[in-house]
C-alpha cells in the first residue's frame, strides 16, 4: 500500500477522535511533506533512515 493511500484512510478516522480541525490540517499538512519529500513508497519501504 503506498503511503498516500494509508494516509487518506488515517485523515478519514481521525475526526471520529475529536481531534480539533487544526490538528486534522496539520496532520494532513505534514503528511503531504512526507509523502512528497519520500516520493510516495510503499509503506513496507519506509525506514528510520528515512527520517533521519
């Protein structure tokens, strides 16, 4: 699964949290960073080394 689709189901279940509307834009605005800036893997790809 690519990080792009795992996100979207994440930003679909988080408002059922109560999470704030800004929180929801700041999770959906860092998630973009991070799925751009790694150029979308599979989820399975995806290592600490990536963060670092």
């Amino acid at each position: 699964m690519k990080l792009s689709r795992a996100t979207r189901g994440f930003l679909l279940v988080r408002p059922a949290d109560g999470l704030s509307p800004n929180a929801l834009i700041d999770y959906e605005r860092t998630l973009r960073r991070v799925t751009e800036t790694l150029n979308d893997p599979e989820l399975e790809a995806i290592t600490t080394d990536d963060f670092r």
